[in-house]
C-alpha cells in the first residue's frame, strides 16, 4: 500500500540530486570565468599601458620632428644660381 508513496518518494529524491548537482555545475563554470575574466584582464592592462608608453613616445617624436620641419621651413631659402649657358 505504501509502495507508490515511497517510489515518488525516490524519484522526488533523485530528481532534487539531479537540479543539486546541475546547481554545483553552473556555480563552478561561473567562478572558473571569473576567474578567467580577472586574469585575462591583468594581462590587458599591462599590454594597454605598454602601448600607452609606445604612443607617448611616439607622440614626443613626432612633436620633435614637427619643430624641426617648422624651423626648417622658416629659415631664409637661398636662391639656386641660374645655370650658365
């Protein structure tokens, strides 16, 4: 007489280990990427501040080069001699 009550018994129980362990799974994959996410982004921020040191670099060159044509182009030109024929 008891029998059907305790087989929904076993499967109610069966089933809640299943959702329990389906739970564990999901929290797991969610710290391994954050975990993933935190040390993916270290690294980007070391390359992003290697890249901001490049361009400032890049920047002060050209800010010297750009003196250096302007000094250039205001010095007096001489004249070409007119070649003799």
């Amino acid at each position: 007489m008891l029998y059907p009550i305790k087989k929904v018994k076993e499967e109610w129980a069966k089933l809640h280990a299943k959702l329990d362990a389906a739970q564990n799974e999901l929290v797991q994959q969610r710290e391994n990427h954050l975990t993933h996410i935190q040390a993916s982004s270290e690294a980007q921020v070391k390359l992003l501040e290697k890249v901001s040191e490049t361009l400032s670099g890049v920047r002060l060159d050209l800010k010297e080069q750009t003196g250096f044509i302007q000094a250039m182009s205001m010095s007096p030109r001489r004249a070409r001699a007119a070649a003799k024929k």
